[in-house]
C-alpha cells in the first residue's frame, strides 16, 4: 500500500501565487542539474495544479501507483490575499473532494490559529465539511504550540484529528524560526492523544525532529521535499535517512510528495521508484530492508490514518 500524507489540493491558482511557489520547483531543477526555465514553468504550474474537483490528483495517484492521498488547504493569515472566507471556501472544496472519494482521499483544513474566528473555522471545518483534522504553515509568523493554536488543537485532539504542520527553513517571506521542530515539543506534554505529522521533517535541520520523535509516541515525520536531495545527491539522501530512521526509528517515517508542486521537475512514480529501489541501490555500507521501504511508503501511514 501507497500512501502520500502531504499533497496540497489547490482549488483555483492566482498567476501571483504560481510565481511565488514555481521559485520552489524551480531551485529543485537547478539543484538537480536540470535546465528549468521560469516562464515555462509558470506556464505547467498554471496548467497543471489547479484541481477543484480532484480529478489530477486521482489521474497523478492511479498513474504513480499512490493507493490513499491525505489532501490538504492551506490558511496564512498575514497573507493578504487569504482572508476567513477565502479559506473557508477552499475548506470546503477541498472537503468535497475528500467527502466523494472516502475510500482514496481524506482532508485536512487550513485555518490560521491567529483568526478570531479560527475555533469556530475549524469546528464547521470537523464537524459540518467532515476533514479529519488540520494544515499549519506556522512559518507565517506564529508558535505551532502558542496559546492562539492549542484553542485549536484541543478541538482536533477531541475530534480524533491528526495535525500536519510544516517545519524545516523556507525561502523568505518564511518566518523560519517558527517552522523548527523544536517547537512541537510542547505539543506532546499538552496535547498527548495529538497525532503530529512534521512536515519534511524538519528538512536539512532534522536531527531537532528526530531527537524528538524518538521520545515522542504521537510525533512523525514526512519525506516531502527529500526527492530533490535524493535526485540531486543520491548518496547523501542515502546517508541521512538511514541515519534518521536509525535514530527516531522507521515506524516514525511517512511518504510525502507536496503534490503537485514538484511533479512539473519530475513524475511522483519516480520518486516511489527511488525509495522501493533503496534495498537494492543504496551505495556499499549504507542498507535499506524490503520492510523498511513498505512501511515508510504506506504501512506506517496506513497504522497511523487507520486505513484498511
Ligand atoms: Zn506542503
């Protein structure tokens, strides 16, 4: 089983929003050696990411191979362009994605702790639209474990919810100092029940995720964003997740992709090809096992989602 925890389901794509984000995708191209031009990219972004209805993200996953998808909508409150009811809306489109897929997709919703209404958000978001849970881009500018957010986490912690919330160093406008997986200690002392996924675990700065997972039960950690080391620097990657896994342990690690937006740099079945090719291509004195590899892309997932 196949399971990608991290994709983001985007409803409708300003041209502005697909220039900031293409910078992303972008990089990853040159870093992998490739020549990437930025109009053409803008151009694939605006063609290929928006999906009201879910119909490229359901085409990407029955062409990659990817059995369960856990979409999510994204809130940033200082962003101007999102407002309460813009996130609202995407809310609900993403959830009706997830509401006529069950057995495919399931949703998580993007709501900005630092809204007044954020409680209120978040309650029609479980309860009325049906997501199981929340979406946090902290590096926005707030504390992941603030008092802002635990009125929220309470409310995903009583529904049963998981939180995915990034973490790793980003690009400005990105407050990084926020995305540090040092602050999701907090979370396992208040919040116990909370089943925390460190998106990109931390990416580069992993070790912080690690060293906590390692001692907290409810904390994981998703692979997003490590293709475009593993595609830039093979061995490297190689190097750093045995060590992470050596260190938090595999049941810790999950499959992500941040769908869609690598996959105008290259198709997500390459990068599930990369990870089930671990056992038989890691470089001499680095191994991977069969189990390994089928509990990172989908076993873990599959326990910790409580899929079928
Ligand atoms: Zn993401």
């Amino acid at each position: 089983m196949i399971v990608d925890v991290h994709y983001h389901l985007i409803p409708a794509l300003p041209k502005v929003l697909a220039e900031h984000l293409v910078e992303d995708p972008l990089r990853a191209a040159r870093s992998m050696g490739r020549k990437a031009d930025r109009e053409t990219m803008i151009k694939q972004a605006l063609e290929s990411w928006p999906d009201p209805t879910g119909e490229k993200l359901l085409a990407s996953m029955k062409e990659a191979g990817i059995d369960f998808t856990c979409v999510c909508a994204v809130d940033n409150a200082a962003n101007e362009m999102f407002t309460p009811e813009l996130a609202q809306t995407q809310n609900k489109i993403v959830a009706e994605v997830a509401r006529k897929n069950p057995d495919r997709i399931m949703a998580l919703a993007g709501v900005d702790p630092r809204r007044p209404t954020a409680p209120d958000m978040l309650r029609q978001c479980l309860e009325e639209f049906g997501m199981k849970g929340l979406k946090y881009h902290p590096d926005d500018g707030y504390d992941p474990s603030g008092p802002e957010s635990s009125k929220l986490l309470e409310i995903v912690q009583k529904h049963g919810g998981i939180l995915l919330t990034h973490t790793g160093p980003w690009r400005p406008p990105s407050r990084c100092k926020y995305a540090d997986p040092r602050l999701l200690a907090d979370l396992a002392v208040d919040f116990p029940d909370l089943k925390v996924i460190a998106a990109h675990m931390g990416q580069i700065d992993w070790r912080p995720w690690a060293a906590l997972a390692t001692h907290q039960p409810n904390l994981y950690g998703d692979l997003a964003a490590f293709d475009t080391l593993a595609f830039a620097h093979y061995e490297l990657f190689c190097w750093e997740l045995r060590d992470l896994i050596d260190y938090a342990g595999v049941s810790k690690v999950l499959f992500g992709t941040d769908g869609p937006i690598f996959s105008i740099v290259e198709p997500v079945g390459t990068w599930i090809q990369l990870i089930k090719d671990l056992p038989a291509k890691a470089p001499p004195g680095i191994r991977f096992t069969e189990e390994e590899v089928n509990a990172i892309l989908g076993g873990n997932a599959a326990s910790l989602l409580g899929l079928g």
